[in-house]
C-alpha cells in the first residue's frame, strides 16, 4: 500500500487546493457518488459479500464483467474460501489494498472533472464559479466525462485493462491458478512500467501515445507533455547522477558491489550529506530514477574505455544494458516470484535451491519477517528450508517455544565482522517503511579495496574434503577479528612502504595477509575448537585407501 500510493499521494495534495481536499475527505457535491461508486463497487466485486449481479448493474461501463474485478489491484475471482472471522482476518491486507484504491481512484476521478470543467469554464470565459457549478454535473461539461475521468482514476492507480498480450496473461493464470504463485499480480506491475516508460523516450514508440496524438486536442498535449516533463526529470537526474548524488545499480560483479556497500554507498538511493536514502520502491518513480541512473554508469564505462585508448567491449555494454533493464523492471517486489523462477530456470544448480526456500518461507506473513528484522537486525546464514523459515520469526516467537532467528548463526563479512540489515527510515512508516538508509562508513580499509578494484577472497565452506556447518562457517569467520586480520592490513595502509608500491603489488600484499590469517583460523578451528573436524578427515583419508 505504501510502496504503492506514496509518491502519487504527495503529488495528489499539492495538486489541490485546500476548498477540493475538503470537498473530497467531507464528501461534497459530485464526489459523494463517486466515492461511495468506487469504494462500494471495488469492495463488493471482489469478495466483500455483495453479489456479482449488484455489481454489474451498478456498474456505468457497458458490458464490465465483475468476474474480471477490473477496477481494483486484487486480480482474483469472487470467492471466500475461508469463511467466517478467520476468513475476514485473512482478507485484512486485501480488503486494506481495496480501500486505498478507491481513495486514490475517487483523487484522479476527481482530478480529471475539475481539469475539464476548468477548462469548459475557460472556453466560455468564465471562472471558478462556473467550473464548480459544471462539476455538479458533470454531463454538462461533456457526455463522455464522468467515464473519461473514471478512466483516469483507473489510468493513475496502474489498473487500466492491458493489451491484447496481457489479458492473454490474465486468462492463462485464471485457467491454472498455480501460476498465482509465480505471478500474483499482472497488470499493475504492467501498468507501473508502462507508466514510467510514457515518460522517456521510449514513450513516442508506444501505441498509447500514437493514439493519442492521432487523437489531437488536449489528448495530444498531455501525451506531449508527459515526454517533455519526462524529459527534464531525466536530465537532471542525469546531472545529479554523474555527480555521484543518485546511484544506480552499481558494479556488475556482486562480490565487487558487496565490497562497495561495505563503505555505505547503497544502490538506487539519493545521496543526501553522509547518508544514502532508496528510492527503488516508489514505483513508477523508481524506474525513472533507476534507468537514468544506470545509463549514467553505462556513460561513464564508455567515457573511461576511449579516455584509456580501449576498445568497448559490445557483450559487456550490453550486458550492462540488459542488467539495468533486469534490475529496474524485473527484480521489484511485485515480481519476485517471475523474476525468481526465470533464474531458477536458467540456473538451477545455482538458483533452485534458495528460490524454493523464498518461496516456501513466504508463507510466514511478511510482517512478522518484519517485526524479526526490528528485533533482530543480524543478517543470519540460512541453508535448509528448516532455517528458511527460522529466519522469519521474531524473538517474541520464542515466549510460545518456537525458534527464531537468533537461533541461526550469523553472516560475517570477510574481516569476521557481523552483517546487519540496512535501517529503514522511521519518519516514513517506522520498521515498514520502503526506504533504507545507509550512513558513510568511513571505513578507509574497505575504500581501499574499492580504490584497488579489489575483492578479498572469503574463506571456503569447507576445511579438506570435511563441509562446515553454517555454525562451524560463522565461528571460521570470526577468528579473523580474534587473530586481527584488519588491524594488520589498517598497519600495512598507513605504513610509509605501502604508499611507495605499485597497485599490483598492493593487491599482492594484502593477498598474502589473507591467505595467512585464514589458513590460521583453519588450522585454529580445526584443531582447538572442533577436534572432530580433523577426525572426519582421517576419516576421508581411510575411506579412500580402501576404495
């Protein structure tokens, strides 16, 4: 719901002025109707206990079938499978995602009327007075306007009817239910794209814009001015971006990445002094911000490929390209489940495993994995479906005798140093918000290793042929603060020999601390805290004699 509306609600209050929110919250005039048609109408076409003959005879477009529930973001037939208080504490969230879209409807209808009746005021010179008097009745202003401004409502909420491609979508996931799984929802993440994308370039390549030039008049303008105001949204986040103030998704190397998050920067956020802010979950705002950001990046390969007299590499460009494209379409929240099997799919030995662990523990309701990240703000190391769904619970869990996360070891970055979720922004929706913030660390060890395009090698799961359990990984990790890995390589930095190497032998000598400090947590681990370790290795040892 947040994630959703925020960014479209802001810019809905600004647009109106104090006497046209009143009317709206108090319900005056035209908007009474309006309201109640779409609050009651959304609801009940769902499986809010109205039948579908009331919908459809309350409905004021020809031939709407309720079946289709195509005024709202619940894209599912009308039925309560759990019935009675259970079944209606089950259908909270859904009944709470009804009522904010019919808020936000009842604005853009809203919004639509006052913009034609101003505009027919206009035409006949004359003013406010005459505007409100045409927005009592709305058929005065045009025959069309009362359904045109309930396509706007429907337009501005992301659930306008899709394509011919898309519906087909629809029909195949309501012919085999199963799929709701991989794609819960279809044309609202549709939609939220198509939005953003009406405002770039890409706009004019569109069918809806076509139209509505072909169209002319007033159609014709604001399909002009989505692109011009696109236009110079993206510019400046262009500038901003080459400024280092809007990050995009950042290295392609994820090993690379997680180094440079080490120092605070976060990918797609607002850098605001020392502190990073996501923007990624205001869609369709994010994507705009996203795309523009990472063709920021692209620009900057390329400038730095003919600054050194190299040649650009085409794979790699468009690898970049198609990773953007990856990361601010496919990888949202609404998508997880398709952009989770595509990869599952492409690699199944690598991605099968934790894709079916995602999946089977998203059953725990996400807010109780929220309540866990308040409570409990360590990255843990999860490796069955046991943990999976370990990890979701909170400590609060543990009062009834279930497990919770803390029960779970906890990931260490490379230096033995425990991992935590980045902070939300608690004046935007506490624990839930959608934007994280990340502080500069200041870590001027790991600035090293971004300086040096360096990579620490993490230290394997395994000591021989013996694997390490998730609790023997953590405990091989934090050796490394015990024997002080990052005080010898803080010392090598800021000592007078260091500043005089070439990178190459840099990298060489922070390699070799490395490699000494982890083969000494090894041998520490598997002779001092786990005995057993060196035992299953003779014991390795012997069953391959005998083979």
């Amino acid at each position: 719901v947040i994630s959703s509306a925020s960014s479209f609600f802001l810019v809905s209050i600004i647009s109106f002025n104090l006497n046209i929110f009143l009317d709206l919250i108090s319900g005056v005039s035209a908007d009474q109707d309006v309201y109640a048609f779409f609050a009651e109408f959304t609801a009940s076409c769902t499986h809010f206990s109205v039948p579908n003959t009331t919908c459809e005879a309350s409905s004021p477009v020809a031939g709407l079938k309720t079946d289709d529930v195509s005024l709202t973001k619940l894209e599912l037939r009308n039925q309560e499978s759990i019935p009675g208080l259970a079944g209606k504490i089950v259908r909270l969230p859904g009944t709470a995602l009804v009522a904010e879209d019919a808020f936000f409807k009842s604005i853009g209808y809203r919004q639509e009327l006052w913009g034609q009746a101003f505009r027919k005021a206009q035409k006949e010179k004359k003013g406010y007075k005459r505007a409100y008097e045409l927005m009592k009745n709305p058929d005065q202003i045009s025959p069309d306007a009362h359904l045109d401004a309930i396509d706007i409502g429907r337009y501005q909420t992301f659930t306008n009817p899709l394509g011919t491609a898309g519906q087909a979508i629809q029909k195949i996931i309501q012919k085999y239910p199963l799929l709701r799984f991989i794609a819960p929802f279809v044309r609202t993440p549709v939609n939220i794209v198509n939005y953003a994308f009406e405002r770039t370039p890409a706009g004019i390549l569109g069918q809806r814009y076509k139209d509505a030039i072909q169209k002319g008049g007033q159609t014709a303008d604001l399909a002009k001015a989505k692109l011009a105001v696109g236009a110079a949204i993206g510019s400046s986040v262009l500038y901003y971006a080459n400024a280092g103030l809007i990050t995009g998704r950042g290295p392609s190397d994820s090993r690379k990445k997680s180094i440079l998050m080490e120092t605070g920067w976060q990918p797609y956020s607002l850098k605001i002094g020392d502190k990073y802010y996501s923007y990624n979950r205001f869609e369709p705002v994010g994507i705009l911000f996203g795309v523009t950001a990472d063709m920021s990046d692209i620009g900057k390969y390329i400038d730095r490929q003919l600054t050194e007299k190299e040649n650009i590499e085409i794979g790699k460009l468009m690898a970049m390209i198609a990773a953007s494209f990856s990361e601010n379409i496919t990888n949202k929240t609404f998508l997880t489940g398709l952009s989770d099997t595509v990869e599952m799919l492409n690699d199944p030995d690598r991605y099968g495993e934790a894709t079916i662990q995602r999946f089977v523990s998203s059953f725990v309701p996400t807010f109780t994995y929220y309540e866990r990240k308040a409570a409990d703000p360590v990255v843990r190391d999860v490796k069955s479906f046991g943990d999976a769904f370990v990890n979701r619970f909170p400590e609060v869990a543990g009062d009834v005798g279930l497990p919770t996360s803390e029960d779970l070891p906890a990931r260490r970055n490379v230096f033995g140093e425990i991992r935590t979720f980045t902070p939300t922004y608690k004046p935007l929706g506490g624990r839930y918000s959608p934007v994280r913030v990340s502080s500069i660390t200041n870590d001027f060890v790991f600035q090293e290793f971004v300086n040096l395009d360096y990579v620490p090698p993490m230290p394997k799961r395994k000591i021989g042929d013996v694997d390490l359990t998730p609790k023997q990984y953590e405990d091989l990790l934090a050796l490394q603060q015990t024997i002080g890995t990052k005080k010898e390589i803080t010392d090598l930095i800021l000592s007078p020999k260091y500043k005089r190497l070439t990178k190459q032998q840099k990298i060489d000598a922070i390699s070799s601390i490395f490699r000494k400090t982890q083969e000494a947590a090894r041998n520490y681990l598997s002779q001092t805290m786990y005995p057993e370790i060196q035992q299953q290795q003779v014991q390795e040892i012997i069953e391959q004699l005998k083979e």
